[in-house]
C-alpha cells in the first residue's frame, strides 16, 4: 500500500496568523488558535444576530456533535465526555466527590502542576496525607492506603512524560483511582482511554489542542460515574432538561452520561472554536500530528545543544517530550527568555529551565531562528 501523502504543512502554518509576526515556541503556554476556530466563534455571534437565539436549543445538538469529537480524539464513547471550563474544574469534582476517610492518601509527582497541590492539600484537614514523590520512588510511594493518583500526561516545566500505560495497570491491579490531566500534551500525542484506562482525564484545550480559554472537556470511565455525584447542579442536571417548555420542578433524576456534570448552559462560543481545532487534529491524524511534532523537537533539541544547553531529554528516560527543558551554565533563564522576546521569539522559563515548547505549526525556519538569536545572545 502506498504512503499516505504528507499534508502540507506550509498551508496549514497559514491558518495561524501570529506565526507571521512571532517566531512562536511557547505551546506548552499557550496555543495558537487557527483562523478556522476564529471564524466558528464568529459564525456562532452571526447566529445570533440572525435568529435572536430562537434556535438556542439547536445549539445543544452542536454541543452533541463537539462531544463526539472529543469522544474520537481520546477513543471513547460520547457519552463519557463532559465539557469544562478548566481542568481544575474536573479535579475538583472528583477530589470532592471521593469518601475520604482519615489516613487516606493522594500521590503526586515531583514538580507537578500546582493543581495537583493545592486541592489535596487543603484535603489535610480531613486527615487525607499527600505525598509528593519522585519518578524512582512512585511505585513504592503507592500503599494500601493510596485512593488517588493525580499526575500530568507531560510535567509542565520538566517536560518528563509519564508512561501512563504501565501506571495504569499497576494502579488499577490495586484499586487505586487514576487522575491524568491531559492540558499539557493532549494534541501533541495521542491517547486512547480504550488501551489506558483512566478514571478520569480533563483537558483544557487552550494549549496542545490550540482552542481558546474555557474549552475544555473531560472522560470520566463510567465505572466512576457509578458513584461519583455532580457538584454543580442546575436546570441540566434533570434527565429531561430538553423539553425546555416543561421543566422539571423537583429533585433531578440523573442521567448516567457524563453530561450530568455540566449542570447549566455551557460555553458554546470558545466551544465551536475548540470543534474546528479538533476537526483539524482529526483530519490530520494524531499519529501524523506526533510525527511532525517528533521532527520539530528533534531538530530543536540539536539547536540548543548546539548553543551550549545541558538537555534534560539527554540525561534521563521518559523525557521524549515537546516540552524541551534546557539549562545554560551560570544563566537565567528568565532572562534569557526576556531578551528572545525582545527579538520576537517567544518560549519559557520555568524553574531554572528555559522551556521550548514546538508545535505541528512550526518548522525549520523558527528552529534556526531560534538557534541565530541564541548564537547572538551568547548565552
């Protein structure tokens, strides 16, 4: 069978206007948004304008379609899917939602996002211990008294990638709930839920998935939305919220889909922005997304090496990352990353790293530009 032709990614460089101005390597910040999700926002105001929202319930059946779609980028049922505005949202709902008993414990690790801190720790009020452990003590961090492990599918300032695979099983083996936060690499690689089974993941699509702030979704495994219980609960939490002419006035009856954790109207304007970014990754192919993505990093990786970076990636395992954490001898990277902006490259400093975070959009061009004003900063 013959290759699959190579999209072409001068095109689509072109549906992401800020490229034109910034030499942009700074994902794992903030994604760029292509203009077919600008556009999608702006068909939904004209909308609007035209019908005076008469339609309105016609939205929600657009709602249903974005929901598949998030439902094919991770492999899983529609019905698994809840949109968020944020992934603190989804951690929130479950860290709530658990019957915690004193001496129960949720484990972290090392430098995670602070998401991971901060709501298990305001659980130490309840007598729930949290643990904060390196990659090369994880597994024997987890006792019987492990409820919860909350980790990112990519370390928002080191870039370290954990092998969710082998997590999953080993947690699952031992009853232990599973929490990935996808913000940071969802779109970037691939993960099917179907093969890694996760009790829940949330994702804020702002970043890898190139959609504006307060899209987002989350998979809860219906295994878990047996007992996990909504926090917010309003007019579409009753199962027949649909005939809007006739509402409920009473308490809800559930739904098992985990739609029932949206509770009242939903964020259609930055979701019709987040449906054309994923119908654009769709369309691609996640496993064509991560070739390219894969390129791009290498080639960056040579650059800073090249320029005198230490790599993180070239020390240690599970760093095979599109967040690139570099250090340079006796400089900061705050710095550094200050004095690239000046000259309209944009990346991150992050904890003592000079975050590089490329995406599909980028190419050759924006590497050894990045590798010109490196070699000018003499860093």
């Amino acid at each position: 069978m013959p290759d699959s032709p190579q999209p072409d990614w001068q095109r689509i460089r072109c549906e992401f206007p800020s490229l034109a101005r910034w030499t942009f390597l700074n994902t794992a910040t903030f994604g760029q948004m292509p203009r077919s999700g600008a556009a999608a926002a702006a068909q939904h105001f004209a909308r609007r304008d035209e019908f005076a929202c008469a339609d309105f319930m016609d939205w929600f059946d657009d709602a249903d379609r974005i929901r598949g779609l998030c439902a094919r980028l991770v492999h899983c049922e529609p019905s698994d899917i809840a949109f968020i505005p944020n992934a603190s949202t989804a951690l929130s709902l479950l860290l709530g939602g658990i019957d915690w008993k004193p001496g129960d414990r949720v484990v972290t690790l090392h430098d995670e996002f602070p998401n991971h801190y901060y709501h298990p720790l305001f659980l130490g009020n309840r007598g729930v211990e949290f643990v904060e452990t390196s990659w090369d003590r994880f597994y024997d961090s987890i006792t019987p008294s492990t409820r919860l492990v909350a980790i990112s599918m990519l370390n928002y300032s080191t870039g370290f990638r954990a092998p969710l695979a082998e997590i999953s099983t080993f947690l699952h083996e031992r009853g232990v709930l599973f929490y990935v936060d996808g913000t940071q690499g969802l779109g970037a690689f691939d993960l099917d839920v179907s093969q890694v089974p996760l009790d829940m993941l949330a994702v804020h699509g702002y970043k890898w998935l190139l959609s504006p702030n307060g899209a987002g979704f989350m998979y809860v495994n219906p295994q878990v939305r047996k007992w996990l219980q909504p926090s917010v609960i309003g007019w579409r939490s009753h199962s027949g919220w649909r005939d809007h002419d006739n509402l409920h006035h009473g308490a809800p009856e559930f739904k098992g889909d985990a739609e029932r954790y949206e509770g009242g109207m939903i964020t259609f304007t930055v979701l019709y922005a987040m449906a054309a970014a994923l119908e654009m990754f769709l369309a691609l192919g996640m496993k064509t997304v991560e070739k390219r993505v894969a390129e791009i990093c290498e080639k960056t990786r040579a650059v800073l090496r090249d320029t005198g970076a230490s790599l993180l990636s070239d020390q240690l395992p599970h760093y095979d990352s599109p967040i690139i954490a570099a250090r340079f001898d006796g400089r900061d990277p705050s710095a550094i990353a200050h004095r690239l902006e000046d000259r309209n490259v944009l990346v991150a400093a992050r904890h003592g790293n000079l975050r590089v975070s490329p995406h599909f959009y980028n190419n050759e061009d924006d590497v050894e530009r990045l590798a010109e004003i490196l070699r000018e900063l003499e860093v």
